[in-house]
C-alpha cells in the first residue's frame, strides 16, 4: 500500500464506531474504542488525523512510513484479528527513558484544553512508545517533581500511589501517533473500565519483546499501534454474536491486501482443497507456527459461517485447539 492508501485507511478506520485501537508495546498499551451513536470528534487536517471523545483519543502524525500489516490468530476455540501499524527497526524508537521525567506542557495534546497540562515521562524504557501521564493537578505535579530522576518502581516511592489516587490522562506517545486515555485509572485489585483504559503489565514488560510471540511481523519492522475491525463473532466488549459475513469479508480483504502473502496463499489452498472435497490426510500440516495459526483460523471461520461438507473431518485432522496464553491479553484484542 502507498502512504495515501495508508492514510485514506486509517482515516477511514477512525471514522468507524466498530474499530478498535491500541498503542504501545508487548506488556504496555492504551487502547481506544467508543460505543455506537457516542459523541466524537473526528479530525482531519494536515499532519494529524484522530478521533476524540470525553473518555478518550488517538491520533496519527506522519505516516508516510508506517506499513500496515494484517495477521490473524487463533485463540482458545475461536480466533482474533489486527492489523499492525508498523515503523522500520531503524526508525520506530522512542527516548526509552528509564527515570521519571517531567517534559513540560503537552503542546501536542489531541484536545485544546490539554495542552497546558503537564506531561511526565514514567520511564518504562520501552523501544517504541515513550509512556506518559499527563496533569493539571498541583498536588500531583508537586509529588512528581519532588521524586524525578528517580526510577518509578524504587522502593518507597510515592510516586505510583500518588498517580493511581489522581487517576490523571495516560498517553501514549510513538513517532507516528498517540493516545490519550482520559477516564480514571482502577485500583490495582479493580477492573479496567468499559472504553478507553490502559494496561501496564510489568512482568511482561521484563521481557523486553515489541510484540507478541503469536503476532507475524515482517522482518526489520516493529508494530507501534494496531486498529481491529469488528470481528465477526463478538462485539467490541468480546461478547458472542451472530455470523457477520459482512464483516468476515472486509478483514479478508485487508488480510490479502496487507498480510503475509504466503499465509494467504495457504489459505487460498486450503479452502479450494475443502471446497473440492479432498481428504485432509492428503494435506499436509505446515511446520511454521504462523501457518498452523492460519490453518485453524480458517477452519473456525469455515465452522462459524458457511459449515461446507466433510468440515468436520478437516477440524478432527487439524484444528488442535491449545488454551490462551498470556500473548493473547498483551495488546488487548484477544
């Protein structure tokens, strides 16, 4: 895809209530998602698309250098599906700061009445997302500066405590965008709210990966971001719903656009191999991991819409369903 192709996409994307987005790393992101019929602004102007409502945003900078990349995964008995917004290895990394650090007001903040709240750095350290809070509370400003320079997690730090009571914006920051999650942040035994949150999972965190293990990435490149369609088979809360064979369709048609051609290519394979009644004893299973992902996202999606003859033999030979992991949870769209 050209960077137009990029853009008239993303573009159209934000524009859509069903689309999800996050941003951030394996073990750290912000996602954005709104309800049908709430209120949002939606931006278009040169050097900046988003979408901003009262509980939060995301917005994207310049993207003549993002590649979009879509990938599907199966996930317990059924699947999910995203599609990376990715920056060469070269070009992705952020200031991975390791200490607390205030940055100053927050010129580049999605919302007008933002921008004279202060940003601090949290000093996570992540290659391509610098993870920020942002306030206007004096309190809170006092607490962080009497403790810059000093690592978040050092012992009898008050900074956390101070930052989970005020609950200030959490933002996201990568070269190419943003987002900015305005609603309170849960207790550490409390559940994320329903909208725009964030999750910030330290031990996966330690492990020092971009992305997760199931995710297919093109060599030399790094996702930053990633928007979800809606899926076929749940709703943006991950609730069971009817077939949508609509929607099916569009993330197919992303998929060849912008997904591994090989794994469309065995896709294509399979589905003719089925469609023509062959015995599944005849094909032979793929040894890469991510054609064995491809393999049962198919079949499921076979079991789930269209059900063609002998289906259920090709399930017994091939689909071996394994339990989520904790790659399924680190970007939030498993």
């Amino acid at each position: 895809m050209t960077a137009d192709d990029v853009t008239s996409l993303i573009r159209q994307e934000l524009a859509t209530a069903t689309t999800q987005w996050n941003l951030g790393t394996f073990g750290a992101i912000a996602e954005f998602l709104r309800d049908p019929g709430e209120p949002v602004e939606l931006g278009d102007r040169p050097g900046r698309l988003f979408a901003v409502t009262d509980r939060g945003g995301i917005g994207f900078d310049d993207l003549s250098g993002v590649r979009l990349f879509a990938s599907e995964t199966a996930v317990g008995s059924g699947w999910s599906h995203r599609i990376a917004l990715c920056l060469p290895e070269t070009a992705c990394a952020m200031n991975r700061r390791s200490v607390l650090t205030e940055l100053g007001p927050d010129e580049a903040a999605l919302r007008l009445q933002d921008r004279a709240g202060i940003l601090f750095d949290m000093g996570l350290g992540t290659l391509q997302v610098d993870i920020c809070i942002r306030t206007d509370d004096s309190e809170l400003i006092a607490t962080l500066r009497s403790v810059a320079g000093r690592s978040l997690f050092e012992a009898g730090n008050p900074a956390m405590g101070a930052i989970v009571a005020k609950g200030p914006h959490r933002v996201f920051i990568s070269r190419a965008g943003r987002c900015e999650v305005y609603q309170p942040i849960p207790p550490a035994d409390g559940k994320s709210p329903e909208g725009p949150h964030t999750h910030v999972l330290p031990q996966l965190l330690r492990n020092g990966r971009t992305h997760a293990a199931t995710e297919p990435v093109p060599s030399g490149w790094v996702p930053f971001a990633h928007l979800v369609p809606a899926h076929p088979l749940k709703d943006a809360m991950a609730r069971p719903r009817p077939w949508d064979g609509a929607a099916h369709e569009r993330f197919q048609e992303l998929l060849a656009a912008t997904g591994d051609p090989e794994l469309t290519a065995l896709k294509h394979r399979l589905l003719e191999a089925i469609n023509r009644g062959a015995d599944p004893t005849d094909f032979r299973e793929p040894a890469n991991k991510f054609a064995r992902h491809t393999l049962r996202v198919t079949l499921r999606q076979l079991r789930a819409g269209s059900k063609p003859p002998g289906l259920s033999r090709w399930l017994e030979t091939f689909d071996k369903q394994e339990p989520a992991s904790e790659d399924a949870d680190a970007y939030g769209h498993g």
